[in-house]
C-alpha cells in the first residue's frame, strides 16, 4: 500500500469465479488476493493478487440476490469491462462503503 492509503474495509469472502480469497478496499483502490488455506492446521495465507483496479474504474456497485446475497462491482479497464460477483457477509456495508470511497476519490 502507497504511505497516503487507508483500508477501508478487508473481507475473507469467495468470487463466483475466482474463488476464495480476501477482498479489501482502500481510498484508493480494490483488489482481491487468492487465499490458501489448510484444513490440518487451520492455517491461511495471502496468495497472488489476481484483481486490482483503482476506484475510478468501477463503473457499477450493487447489491444482489435473495437467497445468496452478493455484491456486484462491474470494472472497466482498457481493454474490456468485467462484472464480479462477491460473495461478502454484508452486501449493503460494501455497496455504501465503496460508492463512498468512489466519490471521495481524487486521483
């Protein structure tokens, strides 16, 4: 994290298809670290980053479902637009707290 970053909020959460993982949300950006755990030891640790966008990127942020409940952050890159499916324990935190930071951002 750059010295002026902030972590808003950081959840152990899964992806519809990324899989498991931790998602965090700075001032600044979102990004989404693979996890690996053990079952034997009850051990997890960090893997490799596999989604990083800055907030002005994100195009969408809503929450979904009724029975499994997710949040939705659709992100538009260069090349392409993509939309994630988040599996967090509380949609309507996440949904406020990222539209919060998006227009709190200045880049």
């Amino acid at each position: 994290m750059d010295p002026d970053e902030k972590r808003i909020t950081q959840e152990d959460c899964s992806e519809d298809s990324l899989g498991p993982g931790i998602l965090t949300l700075t001032n600044k950006r979102i990004a989404f670290d693979k996890t690996e755990g053990r079952i034997i030891d009850f051990s997890k640790r960090f893997g490799k980053t596999i989604l990083e966008a800055n907030l002005n990127q994100i195009t969408e942020v809503a929450k979904e479902g009724r029975l499994i409940k997710k949040v939705r952050i659709k992100i538009k890159t260069d090349k392409d637009e993509k939309t994630y499916k988040f599996g967090v324990y509380n949609t309507g935190k996440w949904e406020k707290d990222v539209k919060e930071a998006m227009s709190k951002y200045t880049p």
